[in-house]
C-alpha cells in the first residue's frame, strides 16, 4: 500500500501484511495529509506513531481494503476501487 501525494506521487509504502500477499495488489491512497507529513519527515513513522488519528487511519484504509477484497472474490471482473 502506497502513501501518495495530492499530486498522485507515492511518498512511503506501508507494508500490509493484513490482507494476502498472494493477491498481487498495490494500493494507491492520496491524501493532502501525507503531503504535510512528508514535509515534516512524520509519514515514515505514522504506522508506530502514537497519534490515535494516524492510526485510525491507517486502520480504516485497511479496512476497506479487506472489504474490496473480500467482494471481489464474491464477484468478478476485478474494478478499481475508488474511495
């Protein structure tokens, strides 16, 4: 799962071993948030930071894409996933 800029520019990759690594996925998120955080040199640490709203985050982003996933095996062509 990539980080990405506003501008679509990957700027950390979160290592998510939540979902099967035999999918074969990237997950591209975008947010103006990383932009910030990357300026500060936080988007690197915000998997251990001990901020709640970063966590959540993470775990939310996460959880969509379990839940894409467990539809896409209910249902087939595979689509892109737009949140």
């Amino acid at each position: 799962m990539w980080l990405c800029s506003e501008n679509d520019i990957p700027l950390h990759q979160v290592d998510d071993r939540t979902i099967s690594a035999s999918l074969g996925y990237s997950a591209f998120v975008r947010s103006c948030l990383f932009d910030r955080l990357h300026e500060d040199n936080l988007l690197q640490s915000i998997e251990m930071s001990g901020d709640p709203g970063r966590a959540e985050m993470i775990k939310n982003i996460r959880t969509v894409l379990r839940k894409y996933f467990r539809r896409l095996q209910q249902t087939q062509p595979m689509r892109p996933l737009t949140v």
